[in-house]
C-alpha cells in the first residue's frame, strides 16, 4: 500500500514551523541585530570585530548575538578565547540581501502605489 501523501499545512509540523519562522524575524526585526546581520554578511566575525563596526559595548552586542543564535541565524566558532559569528548558510544571507532590497528607506518611500 502506498503512503498517501500529505500536506504540510495540515500537520503540526507546519504550524511548528511557521512558529520557528516568526520568531526568526521577529529575532531580525530588532534595529541592533539587523545591523549586526548587516555588518556581518558574508563574514565570519569576533564580537570584538562586531563592536568595533557598530560601536556600541561589548556585553550588549554579546546579547543580541545569543538571541540570533538560539534562533538558528548564526552559528558560531570558538578559537582560543574568542568567539567567531556568522550567518547560518546561504539561504538565510539571500533572505536578508532581500530584505534590505525591498525594505532599505529609499524603497519604502517610493510613492508610486
């Protein structure tokens, strides 16, 4: 007998991860880790390397880059004494070169609709 084939909407793995998904840009949406995901782009960096870039302290960058990680936007890298951030994968750095095309301030104000 065949398995009948699903749709991913109608198990709870569906709403799972559309949960995942919002707190994923909620994460996001703080102005702070927004410039961090910037600053950071293609990039592998300390957060020594982070504060210096954005200029604000050592400990707020740190709690911001926790929030990121525990929602599986970075991943990190320990060497010796310092901890090294970047963006998960590809995909998530397409999603967020999107995000910066269609929402940076210029488009927003565009008036023509």
């Amino acid at each position: 007998m065949k398995d009948e084939i699903q749709n991913p909407a109608d198990t709870d793995a569906a709403s799972e991860d559309t949960t995942l998904t919002a707190n994923a840009l909620k994460a996001m949406a703080h102005p702070l880790r927004w410039r961090i995901l910037c600053t950071l782009g293609t990039n592998e960096m300390s957060v020594s390397e982070i504060v210096n870039s954005i200029g604000t302290t050592q400990s707020n960058i740190s709690q911001h880059l926790e929030q990121l990680r525990n929602k599986n936007i970075l991943v990190t890298r320990k060497e010796a004494n310092r901890m090294y951030y970047k963006i998960r994968n590809d995909q998530l750095l397409l999603l967020i070169g999107n995000m910066r095309e269609v929402l940076c301030p210029a488009n927003l104000e565009d008036k023509r609709y």
